[in-house]
C-alpha cells in the first residue's frame, strides 16, 4: 500500500495556515496517517538550508508560507538544487491580489493571528460586559479593565458595550440608596472605578420619556424629582468616599464619555 510522503510546514509566523491547507488536501487520500513536521518563526536562511537538507534525505515535501520575499526566494532555490518539491501556499493568491489592486503587500508575518487575536479579544469583552452588566455578580469587580459606577440612566451599559468593542472589559455597578454597594467597589484597584453622573433635570426627562416607552405613568417614583435629587445625593457621596473619577454625563454622546473613560483607563496604566 502506497502511502503519503511527510511535510515539512515551514513559516515566518506559526505555520497554522500551511498546516490547515496541507491537512486538508491529505484527507483527499485515503492512505492513513501523514508525517507533519511544523517549522514555524523561520528567520533565517540556515534553518532552512538545513530543512532543506532533512526533506531531501527522509523523501519529505514542503509546503511553506514565507511572506518575507528574501526568505521565500531562498527557500524555493535551494529546494529546487536539491530535488525537493516545494509548495507556496500563500505567496499565488498574494501575488494575484497585488497584481489586480496595484497595492503593494505587507510582508509582515504574523498579521492573520494578529487580527484573529483582536477579533477573539473583542468577543471576550463584550461577553464579560453582557456578564457583569447591572452589577448582576460583583466579582466582576475585581476581574474587570474598568469598573462604571452610578445611578439608573447614566448609560452605564451602553458605554460597557462600546468599550467592549474597543476589548477593554467593563462591569458596571448601580447605584441605589437601599442597596448597599458591594465591598469590592471600596477593594478595587485605585482609578480602577469611574463615576458616572447627570444634572437631574436631564435625568428627570430621560427617565420620564423612558416610562412612556413602557407605556407606565411619568409620575412613578423612578421620574420623581425628589427621588431623583435623593439617588443623585447618595451616588455623589459613595462616588467621594470611593474617591474615584467622575464624569458628568449631560448631554454627551457615549462616544464623547467613552473617550473621557479611556483618558483615565489609559493614565491609569502609564502610572502602573
């Protein structure tokens, strides 16, 4: 029974990318197990003159992503001195795209898992804020990029989630005068915690407006002005005893207090 030659996986990043196309041309035979050898951050011609060498002496094909052009052409000549078949996986489609576009590749290694890493930090992110949104579990707290404080309507989960989007991780905590803060608030990390605050007359609207899209009476006590002006008091003084930032909120767009946050979050990590 014939069976199918080994493959060096040889790259200037991980090699997951020749792996995953190797693997998959391989399942197009049913000759059992194939012999894989990955090589990957390749930065230097002699390793690959000595991958070279080991394929030409075990019969092994390689199959490579080099997107570094001097790397590449090395390879691909020292292969062909020695008999070896050598197959660019990336280096036609590259060449295709730039010949179509006109623009001019990278040649960066490592950019793929760079934008997956981003992409699966993103999805962490907005998963941990979904999961310590509305302080529903305050060992958030302590395991959070940032923590918002503050009362209802102050766009605490809205800026949670844009932040997110940014993977910065964000739990939120409201504020409210018969609920006692958790203690991890007063154990955070100092400039971990950031305050949220509004004038009440916008607050009185939001609220208000916010009880007539639930079809609820704007004399609720959750619209009331003097409720309003009590939870505003509380969340002002637990925000001093915190001693933590606070930005007002009025009339801002969640990008503009979004970027106020960062100012903080970002300070905060230079003084680390």
């Amino acid at each position: 029974m014939n069976h199918l030659p080994g493959v060096f996986i040889v790259s200037d990043s991980i090699g997951e990318t020749a792996e995953i196309v190797v693997r998959a041309a391989a399942s197009q035979f049913n000759s059992g197990t194939m012999e894989l050898r990955r090589v990957p951050n390749i930065s230097d011609t002699e390793i690959l003159d000595e991958i070279v060498h080991q394929a030409a002496e075990n019969k092994f094909l390689i199959a490579y992503t080099l997107v570094i052009a001097g790397l590449a052409d090395h390879l691909k000549a020292e292969a062909s001195k020695h008999g070896v078949i050598c197959v660019d996986v990336l280096g036609p489609f590259i060449d295709a795209l730039k010949s179509v576009s006109g623009i001019e590749p990278r040649r960066e290694p490592g950019l793929l898992r760079k934008v997956d890493e981003m992409y699966y930090r993103r999805v962490e992110a907005v998963e941990f804020a979904v999961r310590y949104d509305d302080g529903k579990d305050p060992r958030g707290i302590g395991l959070a990029d940032i923590v918002l404080v503050g009362v209802s309507r102050t766009s605490k989960t809205p800026l949670s989630m844009y932040l997110a989007h940014k993977r910065i991780k964000v739990a939120n905590v409201p504020l409210v005068p018969e609920v006692k803060p958790p203690r991890e608030l007063f154990e955070a990390e100092r400039g971990k915690v950031i305050g949220l605050t509004i004038k009440p007359e916008q607050l009185t609207h939001i609220r208000t407006e916010r009880l007539k899209t639930l079809g609820l009476k704007g004399q609720a006590s959750y619209a009331n002005p003097g409720r309003i002006l009590e939870e505003l008091e509380f969340a002002d003084d637990l925000m001093k005893k915190l001693g933590c930032p606070v930005i007002d909120v009025t009339n801002k767009a969640v990008e503009e207090t979004a970027s106020k946050i960062l100012e903080i979050y970002y300070r905060r990590l230079s003084n680390v």
